[in-house]
C-alpha cells in the first residue's frame, strides 16, 4: 500500500514548504525557468490536440503531463508556492519576507522560462514569419487575446471575472500537488496529480503560469495584445488570484483541518533562527 493518509500528507505540505523555502535564488531561478518552459510545452501540446480533434477535453486530458513532469522532478511552480510556502510561516519556521522572497524568485524563473518558450515555438510554428495561415496560430491569437482585451471589453465584470476563474484555478492546481502527495510510487503520484489538473483545465480557468506563455506568444504571433493589456487584464489579476484559490482553498484549508495541532512546533523557539538566516 502505497497510500499516504491526509495527516501524513498535511504534514509532509509543510514539510515540502519549508523545503522550498531555504531553497536560494539560484535553485529556485532554474527551477523555476524550467518549470514555466515545460508549462508552455504542455500548454502547446494541448491547444494542438483540441485544434486537431475540435475537441477541447482532448486537450485537457493531454495537459498534464507538463505538470507530472514539474511535480516528479521537483521543480518550482509559483502557484504550487502559493499554497505551501506559507504553512512554515504560519508554524512559525520562517518570515513573512523568506515567502515574498521565494514567491518572487519563482515568479521570475517561471517567466523567463514561459518566454523563451514563448519566442521558440512561435519561430517553429510560423516558419521564423515566412509560414502561410495555420489555424493553430489562429486559435493562440484568439486565445491572448480573449484573456485580455476579451476581459477589457466587459469593464469590472470582465476584472472580477478573471479574479474568480484565478481562484478556481489554483483551488485545483495546488490540490494537484497535494494530490501528488498521497502516494510514495511514481504510478500514484502521476494518477492523482493528474485529475484536479484535467479538472482546471478542462474549464477554461486562468493559471498565471500558463498565461506567461499563452500570452506573449499569441502577441508574437500577431495578437493585438499591448504589455499594458497582458497585465493589467490578466497576469496580476490571475496572479493574486491564483494565491487567493491555492492558499486558502487548499493549503490553509487541509492544514486547518489535518495537521497536528502545531502548537508543539511553535513551543520550539530555537528553531526559528536557522530557517530566519534564509532571507
């Protein structure tokens, strides 16, 4: 029996968290950087299986596999941060600037790895700007510019809008890598890592990460998306949504209810100093 009980697994988020945040900036910029690459590489893959079969939940099925691929090599997904770098802070084990700092760290590194993606695949799929009509091109155009100017157009219902898919999102994403938790074989971990991922994708919400990616390269690939647009439509809105739904949602909330009472970690001051020289 492979399976991890939620007090083990509520035990082990923290554990993961304090991992993550002694990590340094070198750690988690590469980390991060590969993290947001390989988001992009899934993110591709899925919106060419949905364009080729007219079938979006083909896409969703196929998504996960980026995600598998972060989770077993232990990489840095900002979202996956959001939920389980501040469950140390709340016991105690480190500052609130170690969990700004690994958050923006990770941030980083996701978008530059989302970028460089970004740039590369949109020279392969237009043929460097010489390549005819592709109704591939056509469909990430559409998509950058449906999460953008598409929200810009229905004003504050378009921001509260965005904010909420945000929430939704990461509510199912961090629950993925809580998921990934539940089981010590890499079989486990692939099956119940992979459902809340299908989940959230499936329905169209809006991950910060994947939207690193999607956004840029429709904007290279002729979406009329200005920075200001990717920005203040999306990637901040979906960012502090995305801490909202994977905090509260499920790292707070399966702490909350399936952690030890931490009182015994809190009685231990002399732990605080070592993980405090982190920041």
């Amino acid at each position: 029996m492979d399976y991890m009980k939620p007090k083990d697994v509520a035990n082990a988020m923290v554990e993961a968290g304090t991992v993550k945040a002694a990590l340094s900036p070198r750690d988690l910029l590469v980390r991060g950087m590969l993290s947001g690459a390989i988001l992009g590489f899934a993110t591709s893959l899925a919106i060419g299986a949905t364009v080729q079969t007219g079938q979006p939940i083909v896409g969703a099925i196929i998504f996960p596999v980026g995600f598998v691929m972060i989770v077993l090599l232990g990489l840095e997904l900002v979202t996956g941060s959001f939920a389980l770098v501040p469950l140390p802070f709340i016991e105690r084990r480190i500052g609130g600037t170690t969990v700004l700092m690994n958050w923006t760290w990770v941030f980083v590194g996701n978008l530059i790895g989302a970028l460089i993606y970004a740039g590369l695949y949109a020279v392969a799929i237009s043929m460097a700007g010489a390549g005819g009509p592709d109704p591939l091109i056509t469909r990430i155009v559409a998509i950058a510019q449906a999460k953008t100017t598409g929200y810009e157009a229905a004003g504050l219902a378009g921001m509260a809008t965005v904010f909420v898919k945000a929430i939704l999102c990461n509510w199912m994403v961090c629950l993925g890598v809580v998921m990934g938790m539940t089981s010590s074989s890499t079989v486990g971990k692939i099956a119940a890592a992979w459902l809340p991922i299908l989940v959230f994708f499936a329905q169209g919400f809006e991950h910060s990460v994947v939207n690193m990616f999607l956004i840029p390269a429709g904007m290279m690939l002729g979406a009329k998306v200005t920075f200001g647009d990717w920005w203040l439509w999306n990637q901040i809105p979906v960012t502090l949504g995305n801490i909202v739904g994977g905090f509260v949602f499920t790292g707070f909330a399966i702490y909350v209810t399936h952690r030890d009472a931490p009182a015994k970690t809190l009685a231990s001051p002399a732990a605080s100093p070592a993980p405090a020289a982190a920041e």
